[in-house]
C-alpha cells in the first residue's frame, strides 16, 4: 500500500508550520490537516535545560508557496511553560 500527501479530493493532506518567535523561531514542522483545515493553535514540546517544556503557538497567517499550504504562528508566552530555567538560591 502506497500513501498520499493528498485527500481523496486531491488536495494537500500536509502543511508547514513556521515558527515566527518564541523558542522555536525560525524552525519548522510539517503537520497534518485535520478535514481539509490546519489549526489555528498548536502546542509543541521541546527541551529547554534538560526538562520538557510545553510551547503554545496561534496561527498569525497563512500562504501557499509552490502549492504547499504555510502557516506562521507566534508565541504565547502567557499559555506556555516559562523558557529561562528557575535557579534556586543556596
């Protein structure tokens, strides 16, 4: 069995997520569309000082470029996990 990056319709079952700020700026992800639609909110973990950090990104725009779908969120620092890691006094 072969699998597609298109629905039954023909169109793009992907899309790239790019990260415009935060922690994450300037990488990417490729997710999937859920029902022909990409998100308007996504979280991501990722490692900051050794622990797990939970990141949540809202969608700013979208673009095609060369027919691949493009989405540009921004961070939200309020709802995600602190960045700088919380030192202990001794």
């Amino acid at each position: 069995m072969t699998s597609s990056n298109r629905d039954d319709a023909g169109e793009p079952t992907l899309y790239i997520a790019e990260f415009i700020d935060g922690p994450l700026e300037g990488h990417t992800d490729s997710r999937s569309l859920l029902h022909g639609k990409h998100a308007p909110r996504i979280s991501m973990v990722a490692a900051v000082a050794g622990l797990e950090s939970v990141f949540w990104y809202d969608e700013v725009d979208e673009r095609d470029v060369s027919g691949q779908r493009r989405v540009r969120y921004a961070f939200d620092e309020g709802e995600s996990d602190p960045v700088e890691a919380e030192i202990d006094p001794i």
